[in-house]
C-alpha cells in the first residue's frame, strides 16, 4: 500500500488517488493552442456541446417513448407532444439538434479541409472525425425510424434494399439485416437498441480519441505554420513576449469557445422555439403504412449529396458510386500528395479544387431534393460525375503543387 500524506482539500485527496492535477496540467492549463485562430476553431466545441444536448434531450424522449410498431407513432406525435409537460420543447431540441449538427460537422470537416489539418502528423485526427462522421449518420438514420412514420418506413425499406448489392441479389442480407421479410417490430426493436445505445457509446469513444489524436500534433492554425510549442510555452509563462504564439486551452481558449457556443446557442434555440419545422418532414406526421407507396422518397437534407450520387446511375454503378462516396473522405489524408500545411487559398490549383468540391457538393444536396427529371436530372448526373472527376484529380494536382 503506498503511503499517504494527509490530503489539505478535496482537491489534493483526489489527487493524490486520481492524479487529477497531472490531468488537468496535460489536458487544461499546459495544453497549448496556438493564438493565430479564428471562430471556425470553435467548431469542434461547439459539436461537443450539441451532442451533449442530443443526449439529455434524448433521455427524456426516451421516459415516454415506446418502441412497439403499434404504439411508437402515438407515444411520440401524442404522448410526448400534447400530454407531457414540456415533450415538445425536448422533442423540437432534440429533431432541430439532429439536424443542425450536421450542418456544424459539415462546417467543421470542410474547415480542416480548407486549413489542410488532415496532413502529415494529423491524420489520425481526420480518422477519428470521419468514424464520427459515420457514427453520427447511423445514429441520424436510426433515430429517424423511431417515430415510426411513413418515411421513417419507406426511408428504412430503401437503405436496407441497399444492401441487396443491386444484381448480387443479396436479399438474404436484407431479411438479416431487417429481422423480417419488411421492415416489422424486430426492425424497429434493433434499431431503437441503436440509436439509445450501441450507436451513442461508439460516440462517446470515438469523441475522446479524436481529442486524443489532437493532444500530440496539437491543433492547425490559419497559416499552417509549425513551430516548437515548448519554448513558446516557455516564453508565454516566463511573460517574456508581447505577442505569444500560444495560449493555455483552459482558461483563455475555452473562455473564447464558450463566447462562440453562447452565440450558437442563441441561434440554436431560436430555431427550437419559432423554426422547428425544418427539421421535421411533414410526411412523417402520417403513420407508416406498408401499403402505401410515398410519392417522393429522399432522406433528410445532410444525406442529400450521397443520395444524388446513386441515383443518376443505373443499379450496379449508383451502387457502387454510392460506396465510393460513403469512404472516399477518409482517404482524404492519403490522396493529398502535397507537403504543404496551408489555406488553401495560397496552394495554388487545390484552392479551385477545395471551393469546386464545396460548391459540388451543395449543387448534388439540392438537386438531391428535387424530382429527378428533366433539366434537374441533369444537373444532378454532371454534378455527380464531376465528384468523380475531383477526387480522380486530387492526388496529380497535389502532387504537382509547388513547394511552399
Ligand atoms: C461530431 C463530433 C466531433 C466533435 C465533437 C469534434 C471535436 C473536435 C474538437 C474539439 C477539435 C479541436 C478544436 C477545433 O478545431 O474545432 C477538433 C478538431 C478537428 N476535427 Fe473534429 N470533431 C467532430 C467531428 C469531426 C469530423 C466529422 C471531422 C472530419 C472528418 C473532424 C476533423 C477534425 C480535424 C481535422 C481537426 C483538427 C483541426 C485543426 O487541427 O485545426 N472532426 N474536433
């Protein structure tokens, strides 16, 4: 038994049995963040926060929902909505969270992207995003079958038709995959298990080794520019510079997170209380009928670029388009050839390429939503076949790019 002094406060008595001290040093006062950032930074923190919303917002859906095909639709669109005190307000929280951190995970990949903080050293950080990416679209998927509507039915019959592997005729992956020969209560029962547990945990993992795979190489700044953090460190404690490279990640940066999180919130509950609306689908206000065909089937708005990239192709290419799409980022870090950490605005052709693929990618979201003829389908096929072409062209631009 190692000897214990006499602890002085809770404080040292934690220490002592936790090393909470050297915790907070690695992780708060002595992890150091470089001073040449902006908002965009925030991001991340900001993630971190609304997935805390989603979960204490989920829980207490989760006191009156009921995961049975027959009373799933009522437990939500009249139980939690008109009988418990408050069920709006924690179902509109939770639908408008959903929705809005796929905008802010979009923001927060497409900033890395322009900043280059997926390169050498900082890979695994990209890694660990893009399995965030993944989970977070699972548990968005999953969720969206709970209220047991017709598109969470429809939506459900056609992404599990995916898996049928188009002319492999893998059907008895399908049935697997459903419990059923459509989707019944085992398919409601296992993804409910999904999205309140299997799902949350992977992200809960997966969250704290993405801020492990930062610790390290520590975060990008808006020059890409490297430098020894140790003596900058050493300058900022010793006072010793009117303009530090480098400020403790708590209190000074995180002071700085929660400013940008207060407006976010601002803007978060604005939408909670007069915008909800964009976050739920009006056809899912009507019980899910097997019977009963929707017109237009298309998944909510954050799916909508992946979806326009299957559907221009007939079944075995859509299909395989579609897988392409679904991995091609995280390779991200690997078909980069370039050793430039730099905005893109100063890498030469990879700055046309950065903006082509945002602007790519939000053309595919929105044809996505329309019905697929005439002009509308065309653009859509272009827009999906330029995807192609850029991500083709990424690793010959890159690896011809001058050295900066
Ligand atoms: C959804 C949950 C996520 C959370 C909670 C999260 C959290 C964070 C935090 C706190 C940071 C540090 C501060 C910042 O740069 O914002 C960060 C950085 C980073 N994240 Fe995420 N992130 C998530 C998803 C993603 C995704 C989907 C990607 C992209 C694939 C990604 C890629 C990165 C990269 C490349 C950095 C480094 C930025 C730099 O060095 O400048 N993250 N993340």
């Amino acid at each position: 038994m190692a000897h214990f002094e006499k602890a002085n406060s809770i404080g040292e008595w934690l220490d002592q049995r936790l090393a909470v001290n050297t915790l907070k040093r690695v992780m708060q006062t002595e992890y150091w963040i470089p001073k040449d950032i902006n908002f965009l930074w925030a991001m991340g923190m900001v993630l971190a926060a609304t997935f805390g919303i989603l979960l204490v917002s989920g829980i207490f859906l989760l006191m009156y929902y009921q995961p049975n095909i027959d009373t799933a639709f009522d437990s939500v669109n009249y139980t939690i909505m008109s009988e418990v005190g408050y069920g709006w307000l924690w179902r509109h929280i939770h639908g408008v969270g959903a929705s809005i951190v796929f905008l802010i995970i979009y923001i927060h990949m497409f900033t890395g992207i322009y900043y280059g903080s997926y390169k050498k050293g900082r890979e695994l950080i990209w890694l660990s995003g893009m399995g965030l990416f993944v989970a977070f679209s699972a548990e968005a998927f999953s969720g969206y079958m709970l209220p047991w509507g017709q598109m969470s039915y429809w939506a459900g019959m056609v992404i599990t038709n995916l898996f049928s592997g188009g002319s492999l005729h893998a059907d008895g992956l399908v049935e697997w995959i459903r419990g059923d020969y459509v989707p019944g209560q085992a398919f409601l029962s296992r993804f409910f298990m999904l999205h309140v547990l299997l799902i949350p945990l992977a992200i809960i993992g997966l969250i704290v080794l993405h801020f492990g795979t930062l610790r390290i190489p520590h975060v990008n700044n808006q020059e890409g520019e490297e430098f020894d953090y140790k003596e900058a460190a050493e300058l900022y404690k010793a006072g010793k510079v009117k303009e530090s490279k480098v400020i403790p990640f708590s209190p000074v940066f995180l002071s700085k997170d929660i400013f940008v999180m207060g407006v976010y919130f601002i803007l978060f509950f604005y939408l909670v209380f007069y915008h909800f609306g964009f976050a739920m689908d009006p056809v899912n206000f009507d019980p899910a009928d097997g019977l009963k065909t929707p017109a237009h089937i298309y998944p909510e708005w954050y799916f909508l670029w992946s979806y326009e990239i299957l559907r221009p192709f007939p079944t075995d290419p859509g299909l395989i388009a579609f897988a392409f799409a679904q991995v091609i980022f995280f390779m991200l870090p690997f078909l980069d050839r370039s050793p430039n950490v730099a905005p893109a605005s100063r890498r030469g052709a990879f700055k046309f390429w950065f903006w082509a693929m945002l602007i790519d990618m939000i053309v595919l979201t929105f044809m996505g939503k329309l019905p697929p003829e005439g002009i509308w389908s065309t653009i859509g096929l272009v827009a999906a076949l330029a995807f192609f072409v850029l991500w083709i062209a990424l690793p010959i631009i890159t690896k011809t790019e001058k050295k900066l």
